[in-house]
C-alpha cells in the first residue's frame, strides 16, 4: 500500500522502512498474498489467510499509515485509493496481470493548456 501510494504519488522507487521498493517488490508481496488466499495458506500464529483476513490486515494498516501521515496527507496521498488497488489485485478472483494497470487509473491527469 505504501509503494502503491508513492507510485500514483509519480515515484518509481521509495525508502519504505529504511529499504528501497519498487514495483517489482509489491508485485511479488501482493501476488504471493492472492496465492495464499487461494491455497488457505496458514500464517505463524495459525490463522488462514482469507480474504477477510487481508481486509481486516489492510484496514489497521491503514489506520497506522493515516497516524503517521496525518489526516490531510493522508487523503491528498490518496492512499485509500491504492489500498483499493492493493485489494483488487491481491483479492481478484484471477490474477492480475500487474498491479501498475489498475493503479495507473489513479495517476494524476496532465492538465491541458488552454487556447484563447
């Protein structure tokens, strides 16, 4: 979610936790999470990786990024939209290609300059 974030936000690679992602780390993490969702695959403290389970792991995710960009970057980073993203992709019912295709749709829009 926070790559996706810094990828609309027009950076290809970003310090997350002290470490450089790009997209070719949250590809990996988000498909190995479709894959344990299909498979039920059984995470250290033993519970199943289910789709409720991603959804509830992405919401209190979001609740800490929300604390440490505050309210206002928060929205203005989008990063709710590239939650939704993270959540299509590694949710979908079939693999998506790239997770980059459904985030490209929340690129900003180049303005367009107007003629007099």
């Amino acid at each position: 979610i926070r790559y996706i974030t810094s990828w609309i936000q027009g950076t290809g690679a970003a310090a997350i936790f002290n470490l450089m992602e790009d997209a070719a780390t949250a590809e990996i993490s988000r498909s190995q999470i479709w894959q344990w969702v299909r498979h039920g695959a059984v995470i250290e403290d033993g519970r199943v990786v289910t789709e409720e389970l991603v959804r509830s792991l992405t919401d209190e995710e979001l609740a800490t990024i929300e604390s440490e960009f505050g309210k206002q970057n928060y929205e203005l980073q989008n990063v709710a939209g590239a939650a939704e993203v993270f959540l299509k992709v590694a949710l979908s019912p079939s693999f998506e290609e790239f997770l980059t295709i459904p985030a490209s749709d929340l690129l900003p829009q180049p303005s367009r300059p107007t003629t007099e």
